[in-house]
C-alpha cells in the first residue's frame, strides 16, 4: 500500500521501496513503514503485516519509538527553559535533590566505595548532552564492579528498562555514584531517563500531561504517547527479537498483553513512546522549521538550533565510537552529524540531525534537503550498531534524492 502527494517523489523512492520490500518478503521482519518528506510532499509506504500472522500493515500503524523518545524529551525541556523555568547552567539540585553532593568514582574499575566529591553539581546541560556522570558503560560483558551496581539498582543496558516510580528511579540513582564527574563524558542514556522526572517535578504535572499538552497536542501528534489504550491495538505493531539459542525471530513485545499496552509505572523519557510516521513527522517538521508547524510555534529557533548543534567535545565522546562513530555527535536529546558525512556544513552548525530506536526504529532530518525520513519496523536491533535495513533505507533514500 502506497500514498503520497506528490509523483515526483514516489517514483524517485521507487528504489527505496523495492529495497525495504525485499526485507518483509525475505522474512527478515513482517512488516514497516517508511515515510519521506520534502519540502512540503509527504510520501508513505506501509509494507508487509503487522506481525508475522497479523493484519496489513497500514499508515497510521503504531510503533514503540523507543529512543527516538530522547529528542521529544529534550524539546519539553527546552519549552521550561523558555518560560524561565529552568536554566541549561543552574544546578539541579533544587528539583532533583537525590542528585546534591554526589561523589564520583575514583576510577573506572574502582570499587564502589572508593570516590572523590563531585567538582560541581549537575546541571540541566549535563543531563541534555549526557554528561552527567551516569549512563552506559559500553564494556560487555561487565567487568567493573560501577556496572554490577548499576544492574543490581534495576538499570541494566538492555531491551528491558527501568520500570520504578518516579521518586524510586531517583533514590536508586542516587544510591550509585557517578561514573564520571559531571561534564566530563557522553554516557548513553540516562540523562533523558532522569530529565522526565526534572520535567514533570518543575512543571507540576506528568510527564505524559506535558509532553500531551504542549507538544503532542499542538502538533496533531493524536496516536503519541507512553502507552496504546485498547481501542487503539489492531493499529500496534507486534515487536519480534532474534532467539540467540535458535537463532530465529520471536515474539518480545505483544500489542495487547505486552508492555505498552496499559498506562507504564515509569514514564520514560529515554525509551517509552509509542507513535506513528504522521506523527513523528510533524514533531520532525517542527524542528525543521526552526520550532514551528502551522499556527503552533513550540521553541524559538534558537532552542532549536542549541538542540541540533553540536555540543559535546571529541574528550567528552571518549569510548562512545560505539553509538556515535567518527561522524556524528550530539546537541541535545539527539545526534548531529558532522564532518565529512556533510561537507557543506557551516562551522559549528552541522547537517542531519536525529535518532535511532533500539526496537527498530530511525528518523533523520536533513535543514540543507528540508528532507526528512523516518523508518518504523518492530525488529529489534541485535547490537548498538545500526542493522542492515538501516543502512539500507538511508543509502538508497539518499541515492534517489540526490542533492
């Protein structure tokens, strides 16, 4: 099934259409969404099924974006920003006190007791860009007694995430000290985790009520949210992992039992919504229109391009080749590239931004093309690196736009 706006557009993605069929037909997944937009002309292809045994897949299936949450949280945490509630450089503290007077590892493989004081507090910026001491430490399989700790506090790297209220995901993380002093390295993951906790305390809500109320509602986001309620369930995709042992695809994640299906303990700001193509795109549009979409204006193109620049150091992504590689880097809940990926790119101010989802999910938006595209399967990724239909999607979507 196929819609679009515009011709032009289709038959340039005719490639990419034929690619990504050849994964649903392999068997490699039952089914995805891909959707490409430019300057304006939306193209959508729904391929396949919704599970292996399940009903076409169509365009307004849900997916669990997963990661691809990261840069929605930190757009809410930009908006208190702009109202003056928060500040990028202010301490913490204030909202998150499980967090004062942290104390630091002395080294890597030190034992868990043997630490320095921070050399300052952690701040809102430190939590944007992941530097603020926790997060992954991309060894495996573990061998620090820092990552025995962290597994045995319930935040173990991995498909399964924390599932606490929010005040006991704060008293275990500050159970644990940091990893590294604030501002020091990029650590995946846990400073989005901690930032819906900041978000939902400073604002006076939840964090889903935020995210609903300023974001998702003002931009005709209508099937975004932590969870699927049941009249919306023949849309959801079913997500499928590889069996290490058989080596074949099961079932990780049921649309009606599983673990999206009724409204979370936790709702995560690193990993826990769901949306659709639609959906995100006008999240992503929004962005790429400098905060704007229609009528609504979310951020001031200023928070915008704070977000989608660069803002970490080469010392900050230290052992994180892992997730970023040599071309990209990160602003703010998301990743930047840069370097020789976008040889156009002025000083300082870098091309494509976005994420990926763990669960199988990918969106990038590119200012120079206004392109953006966005890929939604449930086939859960073996390893950090990106998988094959990936890179595919992006090799051949950008071999049929050109420049």
């Amino acid at each position: 099934m196929s819609m679009t706006s515009a011709d032009g557009l289709s038959k340039a993605l005719n490639g990419v259409r034929e690619i990504m069929t050849g994964y649903v037909e392999s068997g490699d997944m039952p089914g995805l969404v891909t959707l490409v937009s430019r300057r304006g002309e939306i193209h959508v292809d729904a391929i396949g099924r919704l599970a292996f045994d399940g009903p076409p897949m169509t365009r307004d299936s849900i997916f669990r974006i997963t990661s691809m949450t990261k840069p929605v949280t930190a757009t809410a945490a930009m908006i208190l920003v702009e109202q003056g509630k928060l500040r990028l450089d202010d301490p913490v503290d204030r909202w998150l006190p499980e967090l004062a007077n942290r104390k630091v590892l002395l080294a890597i493989d030190a034992l868990i007791h043997q630490t320095v004081p921070a050399r300052r507090a952690i701040t809102l910026r430190d939590l944007l860009t992941f530097r603020c001491g926790y997060g992954m430490i991309p060894v495996f399989p573990d061998r620090y007694p820092i990552q025995k700790a962290i597994a045995e506090a319930g935040f173990a790297p991995g498909p399964v995430f924390p599932s606490f209220p929010p005040d006991e995901l704060m008293r275990r993380y500050g159970s644990l000290p940091l990893i590294y002093q604030p501002g020091e390295r990029w650590l995946y993951n846990s400073g989005t985790e901690i930032l819906g906790v900041l978000i939902a305390r400073v604002a006076g809500v939840t964090f889903g009520e935020f995210l609903r109320d300023r974001i998702f509602a003002p931009l005709g986001m209508k099937d975004t949210a932590f969870y699927v309620p049941a009249d919306k369930q023949h849309r959801f995709a079913t997500c499928y992992a590889r069996d290490p042992a058989t080596q074949k695809l099961k079932v990780f994640d049921f649309p009606v039992t599983g673990k999206f299906s009724s409204p979370p303990v936790f709702e995560n700001g690193s990993a826990g919504l769901v949306s659709t193509a639609d959906d995100f795109n006008a999240f992503a549009q929004m962005l790429l229109n400098g905060g704007d979409l229609g009528n609504e204006r979310i951020l001031s193109p200023t928070s915008v391009e704070q977000m989608t620049t660069d803002q970490i150091s080469s010392e900050n992504k230290q052992e994180s080749q892992l997730f970023l590689g040599d071309v990209r880097s990160w602003g703010f809940g998301m990743s930047v590239f840069k370097g020789r990926d976008d040889p156009d790119a002025k000083p300082g101010r870098f091309g494509r931004f976005g994420w990926d989802g763990g669960y199988g999910t990918s969106w990038y938006s590119d200012p120079g093309k206004q392109l953006t595209g966005i890929l939604l399967t449930q086939r859960m990724m073996d390893s950090p690196q990106p998988p094959r239909v990936f890179t595919d999607f992006w090799t051949s979507l950008n071999q049929a736009i050109g420049d």
